[in-house]
C-alpha cells in the first residue's frame, strides 16, 4: 500500500511553523546554530513542496525508491519536530526583563540554561546531517520529481476547495429504511413482532419463522445476521433495532469484533438497559427516556451491585475487575423483563456462548440480534424454534442504481455524466456503492470518458464485477482521491474505537490542536475545521448518526471495514497506534507518536512496555487509567491528552498534566476530577478545556494568565451544575477565547462581568446559572456586555435565569444580537423580545418556562431559517404567572415557519394543539413531554411530519393515558401516518 502523502505533508507544516517561531527566538539558540536551524528550515520547505507535488499525483506512480524516500522524510521531520518541542519544553521562558537590565538577565540566562542549549544543539547538529544524508540520496538513487501529467492520471488527488464544502443541509436522523431490502425488512420485522412469515418467503431467508403461539414458548429468539465485509449486515440490524426497539422494556447494543473480552461486553449492555414504559395495550415506548429517568436506572443499577457485589469486590467490577459479579448483576436486572440486544460483528462461536451465558434464559419474548461474517457463528446461534438465521446477499437487479442514486444525492446533469459501470461493477456490495457514490459526490464536475477510466483502472475487464475483497479497492482508490489535508483528517479518525459513537465537536477541536488545519478562503480554523468534516460526510468516509436540534451533525460512526483500512494505513505511516479495543495491531517498530489505549487485558499492557513512549505528542484513553504504563502521565511532549470518561483519576494525574507544558487541548470530561490545580498557569499553549460534568465548581484565577486559551467548556448541561469564573478575566490576556460555556453569574461574586466586552471573539456564551438583582452593577455591565457581543462575533447565545428578572431587561436592547444561530432563554419570560424576529440567521430557539401562546408562534413564524423550536414549561418551574397568560389552545400559522423540521412543547399540561392545513410544511417530528394533554388536531395537515414523540409523566391520569393508547393504536393502523412512539418519564 502507499504511503500517506497527506500526513507527511501535514506535519511538515507544522515543523515549518515551528522552526520558524525557534529562528525568532534570538535568546534561546547558540550563535553557531542558528545556521543549522535555518538549513533545515529551507530543506523542509523544498520537501514539504516537493510532497505536495506528491499529493497531487496518482499512487501508481510511486515506485519503491519514492516510497522509501518519502518514509526517510516522514521520520526525519517527526524527529526535527520532537527536537523542537523539546527545547520549547526545556526552555520555555523568554528571558524578557526591563530594558536597562536587558543585558545582565540574558547573560545569566545563557549561563544558566547552558546545559540544555548544549543537547538541544547537539540534537540540531545531527538532525542537519540526516536532511543533507537525505537529499543526497535522493539524487543518488533517481528519486525523480512527479510528471506535471501525473495530476491529470486515475486516481489523482483533487485540491480541496472550502466553500464547496462550507454549506451542508440541516436534517434530522430518524427512523430510515434501508435501500434495497424492503421485502427482506418486512419479513424480518415480522419475525420481531412474532408474526408468522409469509409461505412464499425470500430465497435468502431459508428459515421460517415460527407461528405466535411455537414463538411464546421459547425463553429468547435469536436472529442471526449472517454474510460477508460490506454486504449490509449491520444496517439491516441497525434499522431492525431502531425500528422495533420500543417494543421492548429494555434495550441494548454492543459491537464485539475479533478481540473484545466478555468484560466489556458485559459491561456496556449494562450500561444501556433502559426500562420502557408499557401501557394498557401492550404498545411500549422507545429507548431515551428523560434524564430523571436515566437516574433512576442508574441508581437501580447501583443498588442491584450493593445486593449482588460483596463491598469489598465493587471497585474490581467497576473497574472490571470480576466478570462474574457483573454477569450476574445484568441477569438480575434483566429478569422478568423482555429485552432487544444488537450483537454486533461477532468473530467465533465460543464468544457467542459467553455472551449468550451472561443474559438470563428465562424471557419470554426476548430478542437477539447477532451480526457476523461466518457460518460457523450463526449456526451456533440457532438452537430452537424461535431462533432464525438470515443470510444477507449483494444487491442485483436495479437496487444497485436505487442505492447509488440515494447515497450521491447529485443533481440529473451530473447524474448523466455517470456511466452506470461505476456501480454495477461494485459486485452489488452496499459499501462498495455507497463509497463509489460519495465519490461522485465529491467530483460532480468529471465527465463520462474520466469516470470510464476510474472503472476500467479498478476493473480492467468490462464484464466482470469486483470480487468480495474488492472493497479494499474501492476504499484505496476514493482514498488516494482525496486532498491530502483530508487524508491527514482521516486517519485521525483511528483515534476512536470501532462502534463508537464519536463528537464532531470532540473530533474538529482535536484537529485543530495537532495542527491539521489552518485559515482557508478568508474563513476560521474553526470552520474550515467544519468544512473539512462535511467532506468526510459527503465522502461517506464517516456516517452521521445522531443531529443536534440545529440540524448539524452531533456525533458520527466509522464502517468497520472503513475503520480497518484506516487503521491500516496510520500504523504504515506510523501515524497512530491503536493499543487494545478491537483492533490486532503489530507493535510500531519505531517511536510512538500519538497513542490510543483502548482498554486490555494484562497482553496488552505487557506490550506497551517495550514501547517508547518518550515522542508522544497525542494521548488518548478509554476506560481506566490503571492501564497506562506505571499508572504515570509523565509524558513530555504530549500536545492532545483526551481522557474523557475514564476512571481511576487521581489527584497526582492532575500534577503531572500541569507538567506537560506543550499542551493545547486537554478533556478532563466525566472524570474524578475535583479541582483544577494553581499550576495549570504553566500551560501556556493550552487552547481547550473541557471539565464538564465533572466535580469542578471553579476556575483558578491564574487560568487568566493562558493567552491561547480559546475553548472553556464546565458544567453540566442537563443538571446545570455551573463553573464559578474567576475574580478578574484580564482582558489583555484572554481575548482569543470564543467558547465560554457552563459557567454562573450570581450576587455576591467578585467576578468583573464588564471585562466581557473584551472577548470580541466570544463565539458561544452559556450562563448555566444567573441570580442577581434588578439594579445592581452586575445586572447593568452584563446587559451591557450581551449588547455589545452581538455586535461582533456571537453566535450562541445560552441564559438560564434562575431568580431574577434579567431576560424580561433583554427586551431594551438597543442593538439586538443579529447574528445569533442559537438562542436559549431560561427564566420568567412572559413576552418575547421585540427584537426576536430580527434575528435572521437563527436556526435554533428554546424558550424554557414561557408562556404557551398562539402569539407568539404567530411572531416566531416569521424566522425564515429556522429549523428547531422548543417551548419548556417545567413544574419544577413553574410560575402563577406564566399559567395564567397561557392560552387554552394553541393554533399554529398557517404559512411561516418555512425551514422548521423540529416542534417541542414540554409542560405539566399542554394546551389542545392545532395545525391547520399548510402549517408548518417541512415539519419532520413533534415531541410532546407532559402529565395531561388536552388533545391535537391537525396532524394530518403536517405533510413531511415522521414521527410523533409523546413522553408522558408516569401518574398521568386516566383520560391522557386514554388518549395516548387511542393516537398510538391509529398510528400502528396507518402504514403512511408518522410513527408515533410512547416514552414515559418521571420526576
């Protein structure tokens, strides 16, 4: 396989960067190296052209000579960059000084720092031979320059323009069919119901299911998923699972693969089971339930290990130490329920067997899915009646084209410049068609004799399909078409273990701190951050799997098979090493660059102890930090140090982090943490801090002191706990912060609240908490700073007022905040804002313990670009008020509202709804949370509505239970109706 141009490329610029910052310091370098450091810097930047040269022209042009010269210029430029860094760490302080003394405190600098300044320019010395050693060679074996008509060959990388990629549409991920397997779906959606399938059953289905009555008789009924990489196993399950899961009291999912232990496994199926709720027709709710909910089995959870785990062992089993205790913990909680379990990409029999060990076996209507590659498995997966095995088979007839055409989403005139060869020569693989047709996507401008020679260049004969390994193809060729700055992003994605649900925030931030991204087209890092991942999106490299209510992506997933080849090509490149998880991978050779410890056995944590650790510059774990090496983060270097959820933190991590003096992005999220440390000040290239959800109540004030500080994220958005700010934000210090989130502003604090005006880059401010007093200075300077932030870069704008009557003074600004995209006001708000309707980019308004009224929607309709409205009105916090200027029935416009696909209402009693026809016309879902509902007409007239989410408090009365039950059974009745799906909740 090639070598990965891109990341080379990548880091070169980084390198670049920095030497240049190293040639500026005059103070830190011995006057006979300055020489050096500047031969190496115009070495670096005649190979990082000649690499972007590379990136430029087709693969197949690299023979073996390019290719090792290429992997000498990686390892010297990781090294070059190491060096760097570690004079950065070692001599980290500008001598500075009055000017008068400027001439004593650079002598005893230099005196003192002699030693360090010594290695470093040893280092330096040694690193300038290997480039001239480099470039020699070079010449010496014929390493030639790539032909200009390399560019215009087969599978040449295409640069990547931002703006093509800036704007992508704001959708909702629901429930979705998957294309090209309609019969099959409703066969086995059939069989999860316990309905008997029909006699003229598909011939890739040859077990039948069995009747109602043979079905109750059997304790668990275990579908079997069963065909080759590629071919639609896991979406077949994923929609079985989506679609049918409310069925059920609990539910779970876990991905298993060829190395995972029964410990994990166990684990996150008892992490997930939800109980639902379950009405007088038997018809359940589905999965997601309300946070109070959630509690609530979490402490159940709790309370099931105080029975089952002896006190002195309940440490190993959180920290899974003892398998045993957490089986039986699961089958305790599992027992008398019905339950729907996705089992995932499972390698061998005897994995099944413990799995299947571990879940009770006395569940009457129970279900299973397995997905796996081998017969072998599913065949020990069918042991009764109720058990059933489907084997998954390519797509033929005109479902290849089906599935092509809904996956490029191209328009008709570049549809025809598509010959039908690139999907019919996919073998009728549903993963081979969806990335052939991100491809497409990514290139509409080709013409047809182009895209005859991409086919012909991975397959030569016309008549002939790809084979099953012929994935591996497709993947390497859509690959190398990319921009190499989209490559370098891409193999970033390793990072993550197979079948996690991963941050889109989390992924770009990261980004951004190893430096893959920098200013394009008069746009941010920040954007061209987003740009780069809707590529990844369009590329159909990456899957959105859940959307914010802004319509943007939340978080995504990675094709195992995709993830596979990725994590391939970053241990070529020595790019990431992948320790444990799902993944069998070689130890690196040489020196580990950016780590990810995804969770092992004792093996594991053998290995690493041949590792050098000593250049690792990205940290990432998952689980406990009991597997990391001496149970130390004592890692010099280390830029990205991401330990979100893990256990076992103790406070001498949080020492040794403030140690790490190259940090730029550090998540501490969901962690023991407690308190952040004085010496975090030492962190002087830190750029984000995530401590959400944790237990830290305040800020250090000398966090003031981080210049780059740019992302502060605290608190915890469902509880609303807040992060005390310090007492003086230095406005001369912190004026690249853009994110201030989770933070509280009380009576009382010494915090400067006028010092916001300063953060005139401030794109996202989130008050989690604000109690103060009608008058005081606080109320003034922070109304004052609201004002004046609009007028610049504020984006997101969050308010929760707890007491006072701060949102009701908002409605005297002057200049309103018009380019807000999201706006969230929390507290007693009995008018809206007159300005509101001036906000035109707003795609996102929650309006939390607010009047229910006609009014107002009939105000709000006028938004032209708004996508999602929620109305909140807690009996937590509710107001006399509030309930009195309410009206008794809310009728929605109709016209207006014309982009808006989501509607929230939540209150102790939701007045009778009304749509009339054309209210509302892309409206996609509807959620309703309440304990009495006076009734909805209408539904009908909402065209593009999908489903109906009604969450009802568990004492709700008879006539709104009665209700429900009536919506639901008419909704099951009506095949072309929304989905309406039952939840329960309890506060």
């Amino acid at each position: 396989m090639e070598l990965v141009v891109g990341a080379s490329e990548a880091t070169m610029k980084s390198l670049l960067s920095k030497l240049g910052g190293l040639l500026a310091h005059e103070y830190a370098l011995i006057r006979a190296v300055r020489g050096d450091v500047q031969y190496i810097n115009d070495e670096m930047a005649s190979m990082q052209a000649f690499l972007g040269d590379l990136s430029n022209s087709a693969p197949q042009g690299h023979d073996r000579r390019m290719k090792d010269w290429m992997k000498q210029i990686r390892d010297v430029t990781y090294d070059i960059e190491d060096c760097v860094d570690d004079f950065a760490h070692r001599l980290s302080h500008d001598p500075g000084g009055d000017v008068c003394c400027a001439f004593i405190v650079s002598n005893v600098y230099e005196v003192w720092t002699w030693r360090p300044r010594r290695d470093i320019a040893s280092n330096i010395a040694q690193l300038k031979v290997r480039a001239e050693q480099i470039g020699e060679r070079r010449t010496r074996y014929g390493v030639e320059n790539p032909k200009s008509s390399d560019a215009q060959s087969v599978g040449a990388a295409t640069g990547f323009q931002a703006a093509d990629n800036q704007q992508i549409g704001l959708e909702l991920v629901g429930t979705k069919t998957p294309v090209g397997v309609v019969k099959e779906m409703e066969e086995l959606g059939k069989w999860m119901m316990l309905q008997p399938a029909p006699h003229d059953r598909a011939a890739s289905s040859p077990d039948p299911a069995p009747s109602p009555t043979e079905a109750a008789k059997e304790d668990q009924g275990v579908l079997a998923i069963v065909g080759f990489g590629g071919v639609g196993k896991t979406t077949i399950a994923s929609a079985l699972y989506q679609n049918f899961g409310d069925q059920f009291d609990c539910r779970a999912k876990v991905t298993v693969s060829q190395s995972s232990d029964i410990e994990a496994i166990v684990r996150i199926i008892l992490d997930q089971v939800h109980p639902q709720y379950k009405n007088s027709n038997g018809r359940t709710g589905s999965r997601g339930g309300g946070t109070s909910e959630k509690n609530r089995l979490m402490a159940s959870i709790g309370n099931l290990w105080d029975t089952v785990v002896p006190k002195g062992h309940k440490e190993d089993v959180q920290r899974g130490g003892s398998t045993s205790e957490m089986t039986q913990a699961l089958k305790r909680h599992l027992e008398g329920q019905s339950y729907l379990i996705l089992v995932d990409d499972v390698w061998s029999a005897s994995m099944w067997d413990k799995i299947k060990k571990s879940l009770p076996t006395i569940n009457k209507g129970s279900r299973i899915i397995v997905t796996t590659r081998f017969q072998a498995v599913a065949s020990a997966c069918k042991r009764s009646k109720a058990d059933r095995i489907h084997k998954v088979v390519v797509l033929s007839d005109e479902k290849p084209r089906e599935l092509f055409m809904a996956e490029s989403k191209m328009g008709n005139e570049n549809h025809n410049k598509v010959p039908p060869r690139l999907w019919e020569m996919c073998g009728g693989l549903p993963l081979a068609i969806v990335t052939m047709a991100g491809h497409a996507a990514c290139n509409p401008n080709r013409e047809e004799d182009e895209w005859k020679k991409v086919c012909s260049s991975l397959v030569p004969d016309s008549s002939k399909a790809l084979a099953q390994d012929g994935v591996t193809r497709i993947l390497s060729h859509c690959y190398n078409d990319m921009p190499g700055e989209i490559k370098t992003c891409s193999l970033y994605l390793c990072i993550f273990p197979k079948g996690r649900k991963i941050s889109r925030k989390r992924l770009t931030r990261r980004w951004l701190a190893e430096g893959f991204v920098s200013e394009k087209d008069g746009l941010s890092v920040e954007d061209v951050a987003e740009t780069y991942f809707n590529h990844l999106v369009k590329r159909k490299i990456i899957r959105a799997v859940e959307h914010s209510s802004n319509g943007k992506v939340k978080s995504y997933q990675v094709h195992d098979m995709v993830l596979e080849y990725i994590v391939s090509k970053a241990s070529e490149e020595n790019f990431v090493t992948v320790v444990g998880g799902h993944w069998i991978m070689a130890p690196p050779s040489n020196k580990v660059r950016r780590l990810s410890l995804q969770g092992g056995d004792s093996k594991h944590k053998k290995a690493m102890e041949s590792m050098n650790f000593s250049h690792v510059r990205s940290l990432t774990l998952f689980g406990s930090l009991a597997q990391l090496p001496s149970n130390s983060l004592k890692f010099g270097i280390v830029q990205v140090l991401d330990l979100e959820g893990c256990k076992d933190f103790k406070k001498q991590h949080a020492k040794e982090i403030c140690k790490m003096l190259l940090l730029k992005y550090l998540s501490l999220r969901r962690t023991e943490i407690d308190k952040i440390p004085k010496k975090i000040e030492k962190l002087q290239y830190l750029e984000t801090i995530d401590i959400r959800e944790t237990n830290v109540k305040e800020l250090p004030s000398n966090i003031c002191v981080l210049e780059r500080l740019v992302n502060i994220l605290g608190g915890n958005k469902r509880t609303r706990k807040a992060l005390k700010l310090p007492e003086d934000l230095k406005k001369e210090t912190m004026k690249s912060l853009r994110i201030l989130s989770g933070i509280e502003i009380v009576q009382g604090s010494a915090v400067s609240v006028a010092d916001l005006h300063h953060l005139t880059d401030l794109r996202k401010l989130a008050i989690y908490k604000l109690s103060i007093q009608k008058g005081s200075k606080l109320f003034s300077d922070l109304s004052s700073s609201i004002e004046y932030l609009g007028g610049y870069s504020l984006h997101t704008l969050i308010i929760d007022d707890q007491s006072s009557e701060f949102l009701t003074s908002l409605n005297a600004l002057s200049s309103p905040p018009k380019f807000l995209n999201a706006l969230e006001l929390s507290g007693k708000l009995i008018e809206l804002p007159q300005w509101i309707t001036e906000l035109d980019a707003l795609t996102k308004l929650t309006l939390s313990v607010t009047v229910l009224a006609t009014d107002a929607l009939q105000r709000l309709s006028k938004l032209q670009k708004l996508f999602s409205l929620t109305f909140s009105l807690t009996s937590a916090k509710q107001d006399p008020g509030n309930t009195a200027h309410s009206d008794r029935e809310i009728i929605a416009p109709a016209s207006g509202f014309e982009e808006l696909k989501l509607l929230r209402f939540s209150a102790p009693c939701v007045p009778l709804l009304s749509f009339p026809d054309k209210a509302m016309p892309k409206l996609e879902r509807l959620e309703l949370k309440f304990s009495n509902l006076e009734g909805m007409y209408g539904i009908e007239n909402l065209e593009d509505l999908k489903e109906v989410h009604l969450r009802v408090h568990d004492e709700a009365g008879d006539v709104t239970k009665f209700m429900v039950d009536d919506m639901a059974s008419a909704a099951r009745k009506d095949d072309k109706g929304p989905r309406i799906i039952v939840d329960q909740y309890h506060e």
